[in-house]
C-alpha cells in the first residue's frame, strides 16, 4: 500500500489507464461506455455491471433508447474526408441520427457547431432527448469550408436497449456507506471526463487494501443524470437508511485550482470533511455554492432524497476555458501530477471518515504522561512539540465532540490527531465511541 506522499507514481498510473481509456467513444448509452466500464471493474473487487433497460422509469426521467455508431464523416467538393469520427469521436453531435445525404455548403450549416471564441477547439456538444444529427469541428475550419456540395455520412441509429452503470461495494465492519460517484459518459476529454472515474478506481482499490475499514464504501461509476437517477429510482430507500456522507468526483485531474461544492444541506458530514481537508491541504481553495451545481448530485441531494453529498475537485466543471471541448486533454490540462494529488487528497478524506470517533478522557486533570512512556523525559525549550497533538486532544475529549470536531476547535489536521488513539486507550487514558454503526 503507497504511502501518502508517493505521488507521481500512482498519478503516472492513473494518466497511463486515462490515455488506455481516451479513444473509447463513450455516451450515455452503448458499447463504448460497457467497455469502459469492464475496464474499470477488472481493478476493482466484487464490481457489477448493471443494465437498466430502455423505458424504464429514472425519477422524473425515462432511459432512453440505446444509441450506437459505426462511422460519421464529411466528404468536401474535392474530396477530403472531415469530421471522422474515426479520427476524433467529438466530431459526431451525440446521439445523431443515421443520414447519406448531399447537401450544400448553406444547408450543410445548420448542422455544424463550431466555438468562435476558441477557434482551435472542437467543441462537445449532444443531443439525447431530441432526434437530430451533426458535427463538431474549429471554427477556423469550419470558416475554410468552400462552396459547393458535401456528401454527408452518419452510420449510426437507435434502438431499445439499455443504459449500464458500474457499482462496487467495499464492506467494512459497519453498514453504514459512504457513496463515491463518478461519471463515464464523456467521450475524448480529459478533466471534465476520464479523471473522475480513473481517480475513483484507483482510489477505491486502496480503500479495498486498507486492513482496516470501520464504514463501507460504495463506488458507482454512471453515465451523468440518467445513470444517478436510475440507480436512485432503485437504490433510494436503502441509501438514505446507510449512507452517512458521500462525494461527486470530477474535474480532479489539473494542477490549476482546489474547489468544494456543498451538498444542498451544506452542513452534512461530508461537507465538514471536505471543508477540513481541504483547509490543511489548500488553504487557498474556492467554495462554491449550491446553486453553482451541474452534475449528478443536482439528484443525489434534491428534496426529498436528501443525501449528503458534496463535491471536491480541482478546477470545477464550467469554469475553465477547455471544458467540454478537445482541448481538454493529457497534455496540457490533466497531469500525472493533478492526479496523484487529488489522489492523496482523498486518501485524507477516507481517513478521516474512518477516524471520525468520539474520544473520551478517562482520567480527571492532565494525565501524567511521562510515567507511561508518552512524554519527553527529559524537559527542555520545544520537546513538547512532538507530544502537543496528543495533549490538545486530551484537553478536549470530553464525550461530547468527534475527532473531527476536536480537530477544527484545535485547529490540527484530523490525521495526526488520529495516531494518538490507540496509545491512549492502551494506557487506560481514553475511551472511543464508534459513530455510524
């Protein structure tokens, strides 16, 4: 198991599964999303795919028709071929509808989608909910584009089928859960997509190697909305009965920025970890507020659901300039780096979930401490500092506080107050209460 600071090599991996997982054109329906997924189960324990048929009801929503694609291209007047979806599965609008067809470069227009201000970049754009067809592609080449007639070519259709999502529960002594989710539908984009699901994997691997975990830990792996929701319309009673704190991952693979969305209550477990963690990670991070939300725990917190979700990312989904475009990529925006420390970012918070006890002083006054091996013998200017953690815990074990409440009166990291535990009960100094059995 890697130590906490281990990391450009764990973040080296999760890039390499990224670039294994970029060229699958993935969707919220379909075979690149299956693949994806199984992808993901083989580095996970006990990971079931689930299917959730065409016309079944997702809360307020109905899972549509599967979508799948053999090949969308453009022929121009002389020729060439652009717009492969071979070449870049953002070029084909997601969800088109099949079409051969020659068209004129005026009537070819209105089909096209292409971003001014960026004009490099192929924009993402779909349409799930409403037949139509088209293309991404710059607009520099999109303003190329000559007069003339264009053979337009779009192998692709609709059908009943099924939407999958990903699932894997990691037991621990409790049955209380904490919910993890991530999202798999993006096609070809780097934060915005493939970080989530590679950071969560990873993570959820560790969390599996751990010889220890008080709370169990639920891993899901959905195409954004529909998946959330489809699982919610199954899973939603035995949710809210276990689970006790849970996080949205995405957007969690740069190196630009710290952020926190809160969960709609704003005062859940989970937001108190993800404020804590992130005050003694980076102190500097921005705090969003709900009605800056835009993704699935828009479901995951909506009244009458309620769960205690929040997120933490990196630089969040809308606020940086290649979102949901091609030039969201490996190369420049998502690093081993972003990865590995948004990696040891959340260790922090499965460490602080699983150390979240109450302590309890068993001792009146300060414990004598040196009799028992636990303070400097010998007293001199600063050989306190080592022993300090502890005694500060001690001064506020009252019964009353969690460790993570001690920690945030204290203003120490929950992590090395943590240590202190085990030796102070050995010595008959403290007692622990387990929350959320």
């Amino acid at each position: 198991m890697r130590e906490f600071g281990d990391i450009e090599s764990v973040g080296r991996e999760m890039h390499d599964f990224a670039r294994e997982l970029w060229p699958l054109p993935r969707s919220i329906s379909g075979e690149g999303l299956r693949t994806t997924l199984r992808a993901i189960g083989e580095r996970l324990p006990s990971f079931d795919l689930v299917e959730v048929a065409s016309g079944s009801r997702a809360l307020d929503w109905i899972v549509p028709d599967e979508w799948w694609v053999r090949e969308a291209w453009i022929e121009t007047p002389d020729g060439r071929r652009i717009c492969d979806f071979a070449t870049c599965n953002l070029h084909l609008v997601g969800y088109s509808t099949g079409v051969d067809a020659v068209l004129s470069r005026e009537q070819l227009e209105a089909h096209l989608h292409s971003l001014p201000a960026q004009p490099d970049a192929i924009p993402y754009v779909t349409s799930y909910y409403e037949r139509r067809w088209g293309f991404c592609l710059s607009h520099r080449e999109r303003e190329s584009l000559p007069p003339g007639q264009y053979r337009v070519h779009i192998d692709a259709g609709h059908g009943p089928g099924s939407i999958s999502y990903g699932e894997c529960l990691i037991p621990g002594e409790s049955e209380a859960e904490v919910l993890l989710s991530t999202y798999c539908c993006h096609p070809s984009m780097a934060n915005n997509e493939l970080s989530g699901p590679v950071l969560l994997a990873q993570l959820g691997a560790w969390i599996a190697a751990l010889p220890r975990r008080r709370l169990s830990w639920r891993l899901l792996f959905v195409p954004e909305m529909i998946g959330s929701a489809a699982w919610l319309e199954r899973n939603r009673a035995r949710a809210q009965a276990h689970v006790v704190a849970g996080f949205n991952l995405s957007c969690v693979g740069d190196e630009r920025a710290w952020g926190y969305l809160p969960s709609r209550a704003g005062n859940t477990l989970a937001d108190r970890v993800a404020r804590h963690v992130l005050g003694h990670l980076a102190p500097g991070f921005r705090s969003w507020r709900w009605i800056d939300r835009g993704s699935d725990e828009s479901h995951y917190c909506a009244p009458g659901i309620d769960l205690p979700v929040a997120s933490v990312f990196r630089s969040k989904y809308g606020s940086y300039p290649e979102y949901h475009t091609s030039l969201d990529d490996l190369e420049h925006v998502v690093t081993p780096r972003g990865l590995g420390e948004s990696f040891a970012a959340f260790q922090r918070i499965v460490e602080a979930l699983e150390a979240d006890v109450v302590p309890k002083t068993l001792v009146l006054g300060e414990p004598q401490l040196g009799r028992r091996g636990l303070y400097p013998s010998l007293s001199m200017k600063g050989s306190t500092a080592g022993v300090r953690p502890m005694l500060d815990l001690l001064s506020e074990a009252d019964g009353a506080r969690s460790l993570l409440e001690i920690a945030d009166r204290i203003g120490r990291p929950v992590w090395q107050l943590a240590p202190c535990l085990d030796p102070l009960r050995a010595h008959g100094l403290l007692s622990v209460e387990e929350l959320h059995r």
